[in-house]
C-alpha cells in the first residue's frame, strides 16, 4: 500500500473528519426503514465495544484528524453507561453530538449539557399520532413530542430527520415544514434507502424532486430562500421567509453528496464500514483487543472506499437487490 501520511485520506483526496460511532443495536423502537419485521439477530454482549475501547478507539482516530463525533445506535441512550461514555469522549478535541429517538432523552438533559453535547437529531417520521404508531411499532408520539419541545425549551440545536415514503408521510411534508415557522429548529427530508430486511423499492422514494414540487406549490418563489450550506454538508438548505426554523433535503440516492463524503462509520461490533452502502468492513475491535495497533486496518479501509455510494454509481444498481442486500440492516450499521 502506498504511503500516506494521513490515514484517513482515501484515493481520491477525501479528508475524513466525521466519524459516526454506534453504541448499541438495540432500539426502544421498531421503525420499519430501519428494523426488519422478523427482528435482527443482535450481537453477544461480549462481541460489543466497551466504553473503554470505544474512546480508545475514537482517540486514535482524533489522533489523525477526527474533529467530529456523533454517537448512534439503535437508541445510544438505552445503554447503560451512556453517560461514561459521553464523560470519556468530551475530553477529546471534537464536537461531540449525538442522534436519538427522544423518548428517554428527558432523563439525559443535564448529562448532555455536562459533556457539552448541544447538536442532538431526533428522528420523527411523522407529526400524526397513529401515523407514528404504524411506523414505529410503538405508542410514544406524545412523550418525543414533548421531549423534542423541551430540548428547545433548554436550548439544544435540534435536527428532525424524517424519512419520506410515498403515500405514507409525503403528504405531511408541507406540515414539517410549518413546524418550523415559530420553532428554532431543522428539519431535515431524507430519501428512503435501501438496507438488508427493510423491502426499500425506487417507487417508495420522495426524490427532492419531488420535495421541491411540494414546496414551491405552497409558497411563493420569494418566500423559499435557499441557505449556504455548511462544507461537507450531506443536505441542500432552505428557510421561508419570516420562519424561525428550516428544512432541508438529503438526497443520498438521486443527488449523492460522494464528492464530498468526510464521513465513516463505526458498528457497535467495532467494525469500520467507510460508506454507509458498503457490505464490506474492518475489523477494528478484534485487532484492538489483542493489542495491535489500529491505523494499518483504519487506513487500508479508508483507501478501499469507492468514489460513489460503495460502488452503485447508478440508479439501475441501486435497484439491484444482490448489491445492497449483503449491507446490514440499519439498525446495526448505526442511524
């Protein structure tokens, strides 16, 4: 392998400073994009990061230029030693974030603040009760509702992310959109991607496209203004006028942001995926553990990473069952 000074550059010159590191498999929810019906079949307790070897992991990568970290799981804060977690990590030089399902974050409020975690996405696929029930499996719309005001209450920088599927919550589109006229808050529109067990089909889709279509029939062009978006942004920003929130669009599968991908992803296992469409990991943990150093495997995956979307490079791909089935469920990868 060619020498590279900086490991975390792959092949064609991507510097990569996000890295996403899932705590748990486990989830308080069931949604269906991200959890087959049937379950998953979750790794032994023993096959897991510990804390100690989560930021022993993370600090290595800090070491060779992380500058961001968002924790995820399933539900990262359904484990135990959350908060050693976040005690550990925030002695690191990064921005320390983290995505939930708000349903307990209630009970974390002041941990969260301790450890300087102010960036936090909820995921909220639909602002309908029964709606929310049908796609997660379970009744606690009002208790991520509340919660989702209260982290706004108590001045957290809050994404909703909502996963649109095709006659189940596109209709809801211009509603999320009006949850940001008198709250500080953004919400992002992710298309529907395709993961092992979650029966993704292209005609399930919203395209941005498609979301735009659904916006500008509602506002005037005046009044839908386009935002600069951050470097390295996965999302296209935009506010209405006199809104005190905004939305935005992330279009992973008819609008791939690859170019500009400075992200990877560690399982709750250990394993490293250097894209989330990759079927292909690293080991990180098992060499770890047997007191090996890390960057030689951190480096040789970083250089393995293709240029687009693990290789689908093409609508037609995407659609090709055999090339996203062998990917884990999402739940396992890490929201």
């Amino acid at each position: 392998m060619e020498t590279n000074k900086n490991i975390l550059q792959d092949l064609h010159g991507r510097d990569h400073t996000y890295l996403r590191i899932s705590l748990i498999e486990r989830c308080n929810l069931r949604c269906s994009y991200c959890m087959p019906e049937e379950g998953v079949q979750l790794s032994p307790k023993s096959d897991l990061m510990t804390y100690e070897e989560i930021y022993d992991i993370a600090k290595t990568f800090v070491k060779h230029g992380v500058t961001k970290i968002r924790l995820t799981g399933g539900e990262p804060l359904v484990r135990k030693d959350i908060p050693v977690i976040l005690e550990k990590l925030a002695s690191l030089p990064v921005e320390l974030s983290i995505t939930s399902n708000a349903v307990i974050i209630d009970k974390f409020i002041d941990v969260l603040k301790m450890h300087g975690v102010n960036n936090i996405n909820v995921s909220l696929d639909s602002l309908n009760e029964e709606k929310f029930k049908h796609i997660t499996r379970r009744n606690e719309f009002k208790k991520v509702y509340n919660n989702i005001l209260l982290l706004l209450k108590e001045g957290f920088n809050v994404k909703l992310n909502a996963v649109l599927m095709k006659g189940f919550n596109d209709n809801e589109i211009i509603d999320f959109i009006k949850f940001t006229k008198d709250l500080p808050i953004s919400v992002r529109f992710i298309e529907f991607m395709p993961f092992d067990g979650n029966k993704w089909d292209i005609s399930k889709m919203v395209s941005y496209k498609e979301v735009m279509h659904y916006v500008n029939d509602s506002f005037s062009e005046a009044d839908v203004i386009r935002l600069k978006d951050a470097p390295n942004d996965t999302s296209k920003n935009y506010r209405i006028k006199g809104y005190k929130g905004s939305f935005a669009i992330i279009s992973s599968v008819t609008n791939p942001f690859c170019d500009s991908c400075n992200r990877l992803r560690l399982t709750a296992n250990g394993q490293l995926k250097n894209c989330l469409f990759s079927s292909t990991e690293s080991d990180l943990l098992t060499t770890l553990r047997a007191g090996k150093p890390i960057e030689p495997i951190i480096q040789k995956a970083v250089q393995a990473k293709l240029k687009v979307r693990g290789g689908m490079n093409t609508l037609e791909k995407l659609q090709e069952p055999k090339l996203h089935n062998n990917n884990r469920s999402m739940i396992t990868i890490g929201g």
